[in-house]
C-alpha cells in the first residue's frame, strides 16, 4: 500500500495578502488526509514545519521581502521532504504561498540526484513564478520560486539546501499562465522552459496539451512532481486566493489535467499551494483542491 506523507507549510511571507498560512488548516478541514484514506492510501499527517508570522518580522529587503526567514524555513522544510522520499513514501506538501516550492524542490531534487533520478515537474498557474529580485514588481517572493529553482535569481534564494539548480528547464511545463509580468516573458524564453498559456487551452484543449506533455516526459523523467497553484482555476471555482486571475481552468479541464496526470503512473510528490479561507466562501476553495487531489490520486467517475 502506498504511504503517503502530508507535510504542512503555514508560509505566507512570500504574498502581500495574509492569511494564506491558514491553507493548511483549511484543507485538513475539507478532509483531506480521510478522502486519500477512502482511495485506498495509508496516510500519515506529519503536521507543519515552524514558519514565523509576518507580525514577528521587519521587511529588510524590499527587493526579496522577509527573505531571511523564508530561507531559514524553507532549509527546515528541504530535509523533511527528502527523508518522507527516501523512505519511500510520496510526501503531500500542503499550503501556504508558493514560495514554498523553494524548500520541496530542494529536498525533492537532493533525494533525485543521491538516487540517480531525473526529476520533471508540471508547474499548474495563473503566473510563471520567473521573477527574480531584479524583476519583481511587488518584491514578493511567492513570484520567485519557480526561476529559483532553475537556478535563476539571488544566490540566497537559488543555493537554499547547498546546490543550483534544482530542475532542469527542458523538464518543466508550465499550464495555465495568463497572468505574465514583462520580464518574466524573457526569462521564460532564454531559460527554454515549456509554457501552455490559457489561451493554448482555448484553442487547443486541456487533454491534448497534457497528453503532449506526459508524451515529452516519458522517456526524460523518473520522478514527475506536480506544483497544483489554486489560482489556476477560475475564481468562480475558486475565489479563495489572494492574486485571482479571471479565465482560469473550469471544474472539468482542471480535472481532465488531474486524471491525465494519474492515468500516466508518473506522479511522484505533489504539492496544493495558495488556499486562503480569509478570502474564501465556506471553504469552497480547499473543498475544490482536495477534489481535484483525488483525481491525481486515481480517483475516477467509473
């Protein structure tokens, strides 16, 4: 039986908008460790990794906005998801704003290559997550992550867990974007990073776009890991998020996109990140996202 680890990660320091250190909470509420066990997988809920508040910090950086705490906690988080893979369980990171990747990709990554494994991870988001310190319009953090882990950024950000980079550009795809600064629109070009805005979507359909994807990674990855942002769903689906972009995936493109990912025998990790209930409608938003975790998961119609 598989064993999964849930790992908490009650981060909001990376996002102007409080209250997303509460996702955790909020989709322990929605029953998500119960729902997994109803699929079948032995589930232990390893609690959440020490995070301060921003009550408890100064802005010293406008650039990189609580960056010495972000770093402190995201190289606590980096060895508690490397041990939950070597033991062979498929850890469950739950938050919190997306500066969390930082510290699961680390861990992640470092279990990856002692293994000997190619990792590729399927990025779901209304944004890239390209900017850099030099780039970012709102010096938030959570606009950093996925650039820091391809080793593009400030070395405080980029050397977190000891080593750059983290991932491969030719192993990331990028769904749902349509919320691009003009910088990132560079950096996404000259790193070679796949991307699959919603206007690709439109046009061409979620099942296409992902099939090409576990096509192109078949035979390049060992170990896929998915980065479920929730503000890649439309806000009517999910309002409960602190930077919502309209014309995101609907309920069943979001679950096409989930079953597709299942249905390759790939995933490996995966992670739910900006769940805010302050803004939410009676946890709709962490209902919706533990939802579409079922279908990663193998939960199907029939």
């Amino acid at each position: 039986m598989q064993k999964i680890s849930i790992i908490g990660f009650p981060m909001d320091l990376g996002a102007d908008t409080r209250g997303v250190d509460m996702g955790p909470s909020a989709l322990r509420i929605a029953g998500i460790a119960r729902r997994i066990r109803a699929l079948g997988y032995k589930v232990q809920d390893k609690g959440n990794i020490k995070v301060k508040i921003s009550g408890q910090l100064k802005v010293k950086d406008k650039h990189m906005k609580y960056v010495d705490e972000i770093v402190k906690a995201s190289e606590r988080f980096a060895p508690v998801a490397e041990a939950a893979l070597d033991k062979g369980h498929f850890p469950l990171f739950i938050g919190g704003d997306h500066s969390m990747a930082i510290g699961s990709r680390a861990g992640i990554s470092a279990h990856c290559r002692k293994e000997g494994k190619r990792l590729g991870v399927i990025w779901i988001d209304a944004h890239t997550d390209m900017n850099t310190h030099e780039t970012t319009p709102s010096g938030n953090v959570h606009g950093m992550p996925l650039a820091c882990s391809l080793g593009i950024g400030h070395e405080r950000l980029t050397n977190i867990y000891g080593f750059s980079p983290k991932l491969s550009p030719g192993l990331v795809a990028l769904i749902g974007i349509r919320s691009v600064d003009g910088p990132e629109r560079e950096i996404i070009r000259q790193a070679g990073v796949k991307a699959y805005t919603m206007s690709d979507i439109d046009k061409r359909g979620i099942f296409p776009i992902i099939s090409e994807v576990i096509t192109n990674f078949r035979d390049q990855v060992d170990h896929l890991h998915v980065s479920f942002d929730v503000d890649s769903l439309d806000p009517d689906l999910a309002p409960g998020v602190g930077t919502p972009v309209p014309g995101g995936l609907n309920f069943r493109e979001a679950h096409i996109l989930m079953e597709t990912i299942s249905a390759s025998n790939m995933l490996r990790s995966m992670e739910i990140t900006e769940v805010n209930p302050i803004l939410d409608f009676r946890n709709k938003t962490a209902e919706v996202a533990v939802n579409l975790l079922e279908s990663a998961l193998g939960k199907r119609i029939l």
